[in-house]
C-alpha cells in the first residue's frame, strides 16, 4: 500500500456535521487543498465546471493544522488530536474527508490510519474519482457535465437547483440515502423553496439544510 508523500490540507477543525444523513453529530473535518472542477479563484468561476461552491479551499489556514503532510501518520496524528479526550465511548471518533475534492488525496493508507486510531471515516466528493477501499459513508454530490466514477455511495446529496442536472436524473440503489439541498447564495430563500416542494412531491428524496451555518459553525 502506497501513502501520498505530501497531504495538502487547508484545515482540520472539530465541529458538528451540518449536511446530509449525519447532521448534528460531532466530527473532526479534514478539508484538503484542490479540486478538479474548480481552481478555487474566483476569476475561474465563470469557467468553472463547478461554478457555484461555497467553500474556501484554496491554500493552507495554518491556525487550522492547515499545511504539507509528509506521512499519513502524522496527518492521522493531527487529526486525532483534534478529537475531544475522555468523550463516552458510546461516540465513536469521526473524520469526514472534503474538500475541494478530496479523492485527489485520500488514500488507502491514510483511511487504515484513521481506522487504527478508532475512527469512523465519512467522505464527501463530488464522484468523478474512483474511490479507495475501506471508506465507512462515502457522500457523493453529483455536478452537471462531469463522468460519474463512484458508482455505488451511501448517500447522494445532490446540490438544487442544477442547470443540466435533476434529481429526476439520479439513478442509484434503493439502499441509497437521496438528499437534496439548496444552493446558497443569493437565491438561497427561492432555492429552499423549491427543494422543500420537490421532496414534499418526491417523497424518496430528504431536505437537506445547511444546519452548521444557521447555527454559526464552520
């Protein structure tokens, strides 16, 4: 099994996963540098595969353990500090994998690291790389116009509305949890709308809101 040399990580932080089936429960969060469908500049939005991401993960947030990962160990290492001590064993230790695009990065050893330490390990990608072996909840968050590589996920959760992708054009297992969540922004209120009338019509698909931000988390 062959580690990456270096992690590019923007930042680890402990907070509460505010998105999807895991909402509300406590986690530590690995956000890698990069992603394949955006330069994270936003002079390259327009151009952008992905033109509507909400997130900053360009570069390294040093006060956040942001930085240059030599081994997974110590990669591994940072993100188990950040987990509280002596929490109930009755929680077991979570990291959640993001990005930017995450699969750029994540690999075997550094998921069999976490796992020695304890940890539950959740990824959230947007799909168009082949995940590794040994990922505990893989969350995939489908964009219009790209190759979809992950063919089997625990959960969609499908960014809406989407120019060139609905959720009518979603095909996976029943056994996969389908979520559906409003793209912030300015159009945020409308854009909750009309995802709250889609689930409320398409009873197989659950709102999904941006809990940690109405909340004042990261």
């Amino acid at each position: 099994m062959i580690a990456h040399s270096r992690y590019q990580v923007k930042e680890i932080f402990y907070t509460l996963q505010g998105e999807g089936r895991h909402a509300g429960r406590a986690a530590v969060f690995c956000r890698f540098s990069n992603c394949n469908l955006w330069s994270g500049l936003e002079g390259d939005r327009a151009t952008a595969v992905c033109q509507f991401c909400d997130t900053d993960f360009v570069g390294h947030t040093w006060m956040s353990d942001g930085g240059a990962y030599l081994q997974c160990a110590a990669l591994a290492d940072q993100i188990e500090a950040a987990w509280p001590k002596g929490g109930s064993m009755r929680a077991r230790p979570l990291v959640v994998f993001t990005g930017g695009e995450p699969l750029l990065q994540l690999d075997e050893a550094l998921i069999e690291a976490m796992h020695l330490r304890g940890f539950e390990v959740h990824v959230e990608t947007n799909g168009t790389i082949k995940a590794p072996k040994g990922i505990d909840w893989l969350t995939v968050s489908p964009k219009a116009g790209t190759r979809q590589r992950v063919k089997h996920a625990d959960e969609v959760k499908l960014a809406f509305p989407q120019s060139g992708l609905s959720p009518a054009d979603i095909n996976a297992p029943s056994s996969t949890r389908l979520s559906l969540q409003p793209i912030d922004g300015e159009r945020l209120t409308e854009n909750t709308a009309l995802a709250v009338e889609y689930c409320l019509a398409h009873p197989e698909w659950h709102l999904s809101v941006q809990t940690h931000k109405a909340v004042g988390l990261r």
